[in-house]
C-alpha cells in the first residue's frame, strides 16, 4: 500500500538534517494547522513543506 503522504529524503548535509529536526521538533505546536485535525479546515500549501 502506498502512502502518498510519506516523503523519502536523503539527508546531504547538517544544514537539512538541522532542518528536519526543528521541523520534527515544532510540528507538534502546529498540530491547530494539521489537516488530519478533524479540527482544522485547513490545507497545508505545499510550498510551507520545510524540506
């Protein structure tokens, strides 16, 4: 089964591996943003994806 919303990243240097995990870090502060929030009426544009 594939997940469409599963991303494969090869981390190439420290500078996106800091990235990706400040992104890890915050994304629970966002979980108000989070489209799986059957909270939320928000669509996460894909230009916010920080990687």
């Amino acid at each position: 089964m594939c997940n469409a919303r599963f991303y494969d990243r090869i981390n190439r240097n420290d500078r996106s591996l800091e990235r990706i995990r400040q992104y890890i870090a915050d994304n629970p502060l966002k979980w108000h943003e989070d489209t799986e929030n059957p909270e939320c009426d928000r669509e996460m544009p894909f230009n916010e994806i920080p990687f």
